[in-house]
C-alpha cells in the first residue's frame, strides 16, 4: 500500500491519498477508515463520508461500499481533539476481555462481549473494544470486526485475524448462513400469538452522528422471530432470531409490539426505565446468546453460546423476584 500527501503548506494537516493493498481487498470503506484514522469519533467518520470528502477513485461513496486492490483512497485532513484519543486499555480490562474470549484460533476469535463497552472508538470512548483487542495481540495488524454489537448489548461477537476471513465471513452475513439468536427482556407480557415481526425500517442519525431506528415504508425490510421462553410477573425473556441484520432491529421490533426491551435507552420509556434503574437494572437487557456460522478455513460448523454476564443473570432473578410481596 503506498500513499501520497498534497501539496498544501506545511503548517496545515494535509489531504493523504492511500492506495488499497491485498490485505484491505474486500475491506468496508468505514472500518478501512477507522483503522487509519485514530482516535477519530465514528460519528466524525460517517460525516466526511457523507460530505464527499472521502473519495474513491475520485467518487463519492458509502460508507458500506467494500474496496478492490488498487483502489486510490482520498482521506482529508481530520484533526483529533485530546479528549477523544484513545487510551490503552487497564490491566483489569484486558483480564476481563481474555476472560470473555468463547473461541480463537488462527482464523478468529469469538468474544462474550461485555454490556457497557464501545466496539468502536467514538466520541466520549476513549477505550474501544476492537482497538484494545488490538493491542492485546500486537502481532494480529490485521484483526477486524466481522459485525457488530450496540455499546448495551452483550453477548457473541465475531473478530477476523485476516482480511481472507473477514471476507469469507462477511459473505456468510451476507447470504444468511449465520445465525444469531438473542435472550431478551422485555417490559410487560409478550404475547403467545406474536411469533414474528416484520416492519421495514429507516435508519437516521441524530444528535452529531448519533443512531435512530424508526419503522418507516420507505426503509430496509426486516423481519425478527420472536419465541417466549418465560414468563415473569411484570415482563417477559424472549428469545429474539433476527432474520435480516438491520441496525436496532430487536429493539425496535419489540418496541414496535408494546413491549420495549428493558433498559434500552432509545426505544423505551424514560419513566418505566427509571423504575428499572431505581430496582438496580442500568443496563440494556440484549444478550446475544449463541452464533451458528461455517468455519472460514475448516468448513466445521461451529455453534457458539454466550453465558449471561452477572449484570443480566442479577437482573433475570430481580425480575423473577418482582411480583413477590
């Protein structure tokens, strides 16, 4: 890969032009610009993207848009505030992340992602947990996030060692073939007869980058299946299948239903949350259970299960607990 600045002066950051190498073939264009530029918020990413001031080729692209070798990347001058650059990860906080790893080998790893941690740096984040998983293994350059999980969720999340597996599996999301299946808790008693949602749904930012989901005509398809697994005095735990992988698509779904997942912070009441929290409940209760995928260079098919962290299990039992007087 090689690149090239302008001609600017000195005394101002300059326009780079990275060409694109074997190793980022196949690479989307916005994890492509999260691994080059540091500390950026993945808010500010997006914006310049949109803008046009990221080009390929010359082209205004999207941020989803997967580059080919030989691809001229125009990267603009972004400059990055002290408060935003990332910090090494604790010593606690790498002993937590090599606890929560479910698999690894040369290929991959499988992480039991903790709720409350940022995959991505952005703004107010200064330890992620793909850049922290970087420096814990300083000889995998390559190591990149094959999906991806909100800050509140838990649960399976997949990381590629290589570019060749991250294509293999992103082509696995694409068609499909892997399978996620959630543990959910919801506010109030989910229906038996509500076996599955589908609603199309519009992704819009807000608040400087910031992610709203709302069910809209004119967005995605979605289509999530819903099965109750137990019924608790004053909520649900449901197991969630999403069919299609569009951004909030649980939590929108299940708000969509009148019952919003406990916690959620976006799509559920802010009284009923309070109460939640008063009880002791702050997180977001998305907990994705178990991945189904075909092994990238074995072709073994793998079936990943995720424990429930004790801020989810603690959470379950208070709910059990609530209708006791």
């Amino acid at each position: 890969m090689s690149s090239k600045a302008s001609s600017n002066p000195a005394s101002t950051p300059a326009v780079t032009y990275q060409e694109v190498g074997e190793n980022q073939d196949g690479q989307r264009l916005d994890n492509y610009l999260l691994t080059r530029l540091k500390g950026v918020p993945k808010s500010r990413i997006y914006r310049i993207i949109r803008k046009g001031e990221v080009r390929v080729n010359k082209k205004r692209v999207k941020p989803e848009y997967k580059l080919n070798v030989g691809d001229l990347v125009r990267i603009p001058p972004v400059r990055v505030a002290a408060t935003t650059v990332l910090q090494p990860p604790s010593e606690e906080f790498q002993a937590l992340l090599k606890q929560s790893v479910l698999f690894e080998d040369d290929a991959m790893i499988v992480i039991n992602k903790p709720s409350g941690i940022a995959v991505h740096g952005g703004t107010g984040v200064k330890t992620a947990l793909i850049d922290s998983m970087r420096y814990m293994n300083p000889g995998q350059e390559g190591l990149e996030l094959v999906h991806r999980l909100d800050k509140g969720t838990s649960g399976c999340l997949v990381m590629a060692k290589n570019n060749k597996v991250l294509k293999a599996l992103a082509q696995q999301f694409k068609t499909s073939e892997i399978k996620k299946t959630y543990h959910v808790l919801v506010e109030g008693s989910w229906p038996g007869q509500v076996k599955e949602i589908s609603a199309s749904l519009r992704r819009q930012e807000v608040n400087d980058g910031e992610r709203y989901v709302e069910v809209s005509t004119e967005g995605k398809a979605a289509l999530t299946r819903f099965e109750i697994l137990e019924l608790l005095p004053n909520s649900t735990l449901v197991e969630a299948r999403p069919v299609t992988g569009r951004t909030h698509q649980i939590r929108v779904h299940a708000q969509l239903a009148g019952h919003p997942v406990i916690g959620d912070d976006k799509y559920s009441p802010t009284k009923s949350r309070r109460e939640y929290a008063k009880s002791g409940i702050k997180r977001l209760c998305l907990h994705a259970e178990v991945i189904e995928l075909c092994h990238p260079k074995t072709g073994e098919q793998l079936r990943i299960n995720a424990p429930y962290d004790s801020q989810f299990e603690q959470a379950l039992i208070m709910l059990r607990d609530s209708g006791e007087d």
